[in-house]
C-alpha cells in the first residue's frame, strides 16, 4: 500500500493536534509526517505513535516532497503557503476559510459530496464547522427533496475558538469563585454564564461572517446555489460539541417518519430521538466524537414543507480535524 | 388614595420572593401583605418594607377579606385554592399555567393586551416566560403589520426552573471542579459546561409543553387567532435571563429601519443594535432588569416578509413577577 508524506501546517494548535490523533486513528498511511508551526513553536517535541517528533518552523521550503499538507492554521497562514505547497506538488487540505469560496477550489464534506475532491488544483478547503455539523445533519433529506431553505440557531462551544477558548472558560468560572475579576481575551464578553450572540465580524447586512458561512458554504458543497439561510451564530459556555437549532424546508413536503429513517441510515449520522424517554442530542455526549447526532426531529408548525430538527456534533473532529482527515483518505483511494 | 389587602401564594419561592420586591420597588398601594405558602414553610419570618411578616399555611380561608393574590405557586396549587380566591372576592393573577388558556380567563402582557384585563371574571394569567420576553421584544412589529409566523429558539436560563436551578448548576460546577460526581435533581442532566433541548414534557407531536405556549399563548396575547410558531426550548448554563432568537414574518414587508424605530419606541423595550461596536443583549447585561433588550434585528435572508431579532430578558422579572405585579396595577387604574 502506498505511504504519504504528510505534514500538519499549524500543528501545536487545538485542531493540530486533533489531527495528529485522527491520523493515528484512522490508521491514515503515512511514511513521514512533519509538524510545521511558527517559529515560537518550533523545536517542541510532540510523541505521535511511538515516535518523537519536532516542531519544524513552517516555511516555503518545508513542503518540498510533501504528498499532503493538512491545514490547521488561520487565513493569512493558509493564504502565506498555499502557493508553495501547490508548487512543491503537494495537495493543501486547508481548514482555513482562506479559499472556501474560490471557484477552483473544491469545497469538501466526504459524506455529501466526496466527487468534488477529484476536482482539485492543489487545494482543497475544509468547510466551516457549524456548516458541517448541520449539513451532514439535513443532507440525507436534500436527496429525498431539494433544500431551499434553512433557518438556523447555533449554540457554538468555547473550543470553537481554539484551545484558549476553554481555558477562558474555566479562568472565568474559577476568578467569578473566587469574587475576583478576569478580562476576557478570547471572547467579546464574559462567556462563563452568560451567551454572546456574535462570532465573527460584521460580513453583511448585519449578518456576521460565521453566520453567513452556512448559505455561501452550503450552496457550494450541496450543488444548491439558490439555497437560502437564515443564520443565528451564539457562543455558549460550553466546552466542546456545537448545537444547531434548525427549521429546514424542502421543495415537497418530507414527513417526520421519512426524515428519521433518511437521518438514521445517513453516512456520518446518529439518530437520537425519543422525547418521551428524554434522548436528544447534547454537547456532553456527543463531544471526542466523529458523528453528528440528530433528534427532536418534528414538523415545522409555519411551513407546509419544514421539518424542524435539533444536531450536535464535535467541532474540533467532524467539524475540522476528522472532516480534513476525511478529505485525504479521499485522495489516497 | 386606595389601598390594597395582598397576598402571595407561593411566597417563598423565586417568583414569590421577587414579587414582593417588585410591590416595594413600584411602591403598589399595599394595605396589608400576605405571604402565603405551603405548612412547611408557614411559620418563616420575611422582612419587607421594614416590616417582620410572618409566613401563613395557604388554605381556602387565608383569602377572606382580600384584594388581590398574586400566584407564584405551581398548577395544582393555583387550581386547588382558584375556587377559593374567586369566592373570597379577589381578583387571582396567577403566574401558573393551569387557567392561561381558559376562554375565561385573560391572559396579559400589560404592554401589549391590558384592555384584556377589564374582562376578568376573578381570575387573570399571567403567560410563559418565554413567551413574555420574545412578544415584548417583536409586538411593536405587529402594530405595524400582522405578524404571520415566528421561528423562536430559546436559550433559558436555569432560574426558569425556580431558585434549585442555580443551585444545581453552582453545586455542578463545584463537584466537576473537585472531581466528585452530582446527580442531576432539576434537570434530567448535567446543565454546567452542556445544554439541553427539553423544557417540559411532550405535549405536541414532538413538541414540549414549553415550546407549544409561545403559539397558544401568543395567539390569545396578541389576538391573532392564526399565529404560528415553530419553537425549540434549550436550556443553558445561564443564572438568569432568557434569551430568544426570533425569525418573525409579517403580512407586509417592514424594513430593518422601520423596525428598529418601532422596537425602540415600544414599551417595556431597549433597542441595543450596534453590532459593529458589538452591542448586543447579553443575559449578564439583562438580568434584575424589567427590560427587555432587543438586537440584531436584520433581514430574514429565507423569505421576503421576515425579520431576525435576538432578545433578552430576565424571565424571574419581566417573565414572571414583574408581569403578574404590572397586572395588579392595571386592577388599581
């Protein structure tokens, strides 16, 4: 079986190092794998499968002879290397939102449409991660009926905003104990007991980036570009595991029995939904996990052809790391 | 001036406690107060306005002589001294569930419905907490133009559950801290660092008691008898104030403009929509508070009559005791 030589671009951060994991995990066959980062971080030593590795610091010049680069850094890293990875031949699996919208760039969930990855010029973006939670949630109703449209209300972990996120948390929770004050760096506000409804800069028409991200992303990797989404994105003090509040229309009418037998037998699903025995989906159970969980499945009430429909799914692996990992199995097959 | 004999039933609980806060604070013309409450707490001593009141055991002969009682008790409690109240000759606004949707009964949110409250026959409601804060925050919309529908998801916080709410997120947090494990008594799992999507049993296809109130409470509240709404109820780990995030669809189109004038001239609400300067509702800037902050209103990018509005208000005040005090007001006009 052939072996690739993998390379994880922003590899001490909280995706990084989930990637690492996700590669071991999935027995993903590699010959080398390089750890790049910034020049603060090289030389740390990181144990990946019985082996030590070192930091290298990510330069033009780290890529050369590289059969896959996982991206884990922010755009402007992404956006620094993209053109020395394609150059050195390497594909860039880039989990920035650097590239996501670029017509030659193929825009990848495995579960909905892994044909896209073939497409690639070199690179190949990993979509956001809310995006990803719910459309693997409601994809399986897209092949019963097109989608038109999504109304959505997030509940987005502190991990979202990469490891300090949680970190804050918990300095907020332990200074609040302690009747001290903490200034919050990560987030707007205080996150610990309190929710803020903003991730993300203004991007359009009061929407903010990560709220549209779920429309722009959505119409590109589902093959629906007039699919139309509301979005509401809230940080919530939880630790790991986004929830997405969702009322999802389709062109014809899909009852609930139908809906939970598409999600039940979907690629990358969980249904769990009894009300009654209270089985739901939520962040504690569905976090360190690679499915997306998907309950309180039941008819919009304001719609003739809504279903409205509660997920949860672990941000930091389905919604990045393993989605990436994903994304290079599909280049090895 | 007249003054009034009050009693409290329920008057050591959350509600109850608050309410009497509420009559000091709005100076309501109290000639005698009666806090009433269950045997085991008869006996407490409480002080109020400089005064020792001491708890009574509630009973149907607790209520001769009064003017008004205010409800902070649970259903059953509420329907099993109502007959009681109404014969004694005072006026029940009752902040339970068990009369809201009796033809019988009004159900008010003094902002938007008081001329209701003339028509009481002894016994007025006083509705969902939820559902106080989202109508407060989109009913100036409705004077405008009809609101046909509402996408509502919720996050409440865990005094919505009474006083033990708080508690057992504090003790949870507590226990996790330590390492030591708690077992959930207020809600089905643990609420600290998770969220959870059921308040309430099942009540209709799918849907909990909770989420149903917005619609059959809202249809009575604003006499729109064809009102829909599609609502998911989420707890969150919040001490206090309920948060909403509202798709609202009117008859004809309001603008985002119009909109923000009219939120910003409605009664009982505080237009905080600057997203740039990232100003927005926040239960922590909203709690202990008779407001209800409203933000992030923008267009409904999923139809073209609908509105996105986030809001917040503190449900023990606004949501509850605040709402049942404002309607014993309306009875001394």
């Amino acid at each position: 079986m052939k072996k690739y030589k993998v390379a994880i671009l922003g590899a001490t951060g909280a995706v990084g190092r989930e990637m690492m994991k996700i590669l071991a995990e999935r027995s993903f066959p590699v010959e080398e794998l390089h750890l790049l980062a910034s020049e603060r971080s090289a030389g740390q030593k990181i144990q990946w499968q019985g082996q030590e590795l070192t930091v290298e610091p990510a330069c033009d010049e780290a890529f050369r002879g590289l059969d896959i680069v996982l991206g884990a850094a922010e755009n402007d890293i992404a956006k620094r290397f993209a053109p020395a990875i394609v150059k050195a031949g390497a594909v860039f699996v880039d989990n920035s939102s650097a590239f996501r919208l670029d017509p030659d760039v193929p825009l990848v969930i495995p579960e909905i449409n892994p044909e896209d990855a073939k497409k690639h010029k070199g690179i190949i973006a990993n979509p956001n991660c809310t995006t990803i939670v719910s459309l693997v949630a409601i994809n399986a109703l897209n092949q019963d009926s097109p989608i038109e449209s999504i109304v959505a209300s997030s509940y987005q972990a502190t991990s979202g905003a990469g490891a300090g996120g949680p970190i804050e948390l918990m300095n907020e929770v332990e200074a609040l104990r302690e009747g001290k004050s903490y200034e919050p760096k990560v987030f707007q506000y205080q996150i610990a007991y309190n929710v803020i409804p903003q991730i993300g800069g203004e991007a359009f028409e009061g929407y903010t980036s990560e709220e549209m991200k779920m429309q722009n992303e959505g119409r590109k990797i589902m093959h629906l570009p007039e699919l139309k989404v509301s979005c509401t994105c809230v940080r919530v003090p939880v630790v790991r595991s986004h929830s997405v509040s969702i009322v999802v229309r389709t062109k014809e009418k899909i009852s609930v029995e139908r809906a939970r037998e598409l999600i039940a037998a979907a690629p990358g699903c969980r249904l769990v939904d009894d009300l009654k025995n209270k089985k739901y989906p939520m962040p504690l159970d569905t976090s360190d996990q690679d499915t997306v969980f998907v309950g309180r499945i039941r008819d919009d009430l304001t719609s003739d052809n809504g279903l409205n429909i509660w997920c949860c799914g672990d941000q930091v692996r389905k919604g990045a790391a393993t989605n990436a990992v994903q994304i290079a199995q599909l280049l090895t097959e």
